[in-house]
C-alpha cells in the first residue's frame, strides 16, 4: 500500500506575501518543508524560488530559502557567536560576521553574543532559530510552528518580529496550529488536508465567503448529535459544534430540536465566522 503524502499540491507565492500553510497534523506540511528544505525527495514535481529550479539550479534555489525548524537544531555549548558564523559556514559563506552583528542587533540579541546558547531563554532561542535561517540573506523564510509551546507573550512578541522581518521585504511561509495566527497575520493561506490543496485564498475573502453570525453550541457529559438531527452542525471537538445563523429564528428552531433530541446544551455563544469555522468546515467537507 502507498501513501501519498503530498498529491496534485500546486500553487505560487508571490514576492513580499505572508502566506500562511494550514493543516490538520498528518496533512502533508511536513513533507512539503521537507521538499523546500532538501531532506525530502519528491517522486515527481517541480518547485523553484525566484525563478532558480530545486532540480536544475539546486545552490541557488538553496541560497534563496531559510527554513526555522519548530525543534532547536544547533549545539547548546556552543555560543551564540560560533552557532552563527558555523552556519555561515554551511552555505560557503567567508567575512560574514557584519551581517550577523546586523542580525543580533535587530533581534535584539547582541549582548548575548558570547553566551552558550544553553543559557539563554525559550525565547532568545527561538530568535537565533530565525537569525540562523537568515545568515544567507534569504528572501524567503520558511517558519514551521514557530509559536508551538510558548506562552502569549512570546508569542506576540514573535508575531512583531515577523511582521518586521515581512515588511523589510521578506516572503514569509507560516506553518501554524493557531488559526487565531493565520488570521492576524497571513495575506493569502492554502489549506492541505490528507495531502491535497483543499483551499487558496486570500484570507480575508476566505473569511468573506464563510461571512455571517455562527452559533457554537456545547453538549454534557460527552454526548453527541444524532445522524438525524434536521440541522447541519459542524463538529469542533467532543460534543462541541458550530452552525451557520441563516435567519433570527435559527437559534430558537435549534434549541427546540436539541430538546426533541433530549440534549439539553451545556452553554450557546453567538459570534461571527473565525478560521477555525472554516477550516473545520472545509476540512470535514473534504473527508
């Protein structure tokens, strides 16, 4: 049996976009990194960044691309100095060392310089992870959950950072769990599930064609909808759902059908239509 974890997946990112990747864990991001960064091969396909070919002009499709991994990849006893000037190292790079006082002084980060970076805090590490993947000057920057496991501060923290980094001219890809993220900061969005494109949109208009109130409503005690509840209800998490509000009695029909079914809900919110409804939406579409 073979898996694809990637099938019939194209699109373009323009120059100066902050695109966000969105998917359920197992929907094919990974791989797609894995492709850009190198460690995955393609069965067949074709990518390029600024015109330079992976297959054909592999080194300058290399130079044109920095990828932050969500896990910490470089030695914690080496400082933060010598874990810089080695990744020059790896893309051929001499008499680099002004551009990377240029970094640490942006993020930052300078008076650390000479620090092991075992010393340093989650989110002075995370900021190196970026340096590491700009030591090249790449114009694309690739990050891959890079707010996973940080508390809000940081993460707003790092939102301003990419924010920056995008309007210094940066394309950024984002890879986010947190669809609260994708909406405040990705221009455009393509959503993968099971290895296919099941979106590409610009987001606000994602956002508009999903438009409108939605009611979220929460059952007890782990109980569920039966298969013949008259109204279509999206699943969110366990005894959890969400449904579109298509006129002002759709609240008072659903809370009457929820008391024929004998479920009475634990608590009802009004809102407008997140990423997340639409994501769950589509995503359960789609399977």
């Amino acid at each position: 049996h073979v898996t694809h974890a990637l099938r019939a997946v194209s699109f373009t990112v323009e120059q100066g976009d902050f695109f966000g990747l969105l998917g359920p864990n197992g929907a094919g991001k990974s791989t797609l990194i894995g492709a850009l960064g190198g460690y995955v091969r393609p069965d067949s396909g074709q990518m390029s960044i600024l015109g330079y070919n992976s297959k054909e002009d592999w080194r300058n499709f290399k130079m044109g691309i920095g990828i932050v991994p969500q896990e910490t990849t470089f030695d914690p006893h080496f400082t933060v100095w010598e874990t810089l000037r080695f990744q020059s190292g790896y893309y051929g790079l001499r008499d680099n060392e002004k551009w990377i006082d240029e970094l640490l002084e942006r993020f930052e980060i300078a008076d650390k310089k000479y620090s092991p970076v075992f010393s340093l805090s989650g989110g002075m590490k995370r900021r190196i992870l970026i340096i590491q993947a700009l030591v090249h000057r790449a114009p694309v920057l690739v990050l891959d959950e890079p707010t996973a496991g940080v508390d809000i501060e940081l993460r707003h923290r790092l939102w301003d950072f990419m924010k920056e980094l995008n309007r210094k001219g940066h394309t950024i890809i984002l890879t986010t769990h947190y669809l609260e993220e994708a909406e405040q900061l990705c221009h455009n969005v393509a959503l993968l599930n099971h290895g296919k494109l099941i979106a590409l949109e610009n987001t606000k208009a994602l956002l508009r064609r999903f438009s409108g109130e939605r009611i979220k409503f929460s059952l007890p005690n782990g109980k569920s909808l039966p298969e013949d509840f008259p109204f279509k209800c999206t699943p969110i998490e366990s005894s959890v759902y969400s449904m579109e509000v298509q006129s002002p009695d759709t609240l008072r029909n659903l809370l009457n059908s929820l008391d024929r079914a004998g479920l009475t809900p634990d608590g009802v919110e009004l809102g407008h239509s997140s990423l997340e409804d639409v994501f769950l939406y589509l995503t359960s579409q789609n399977e």
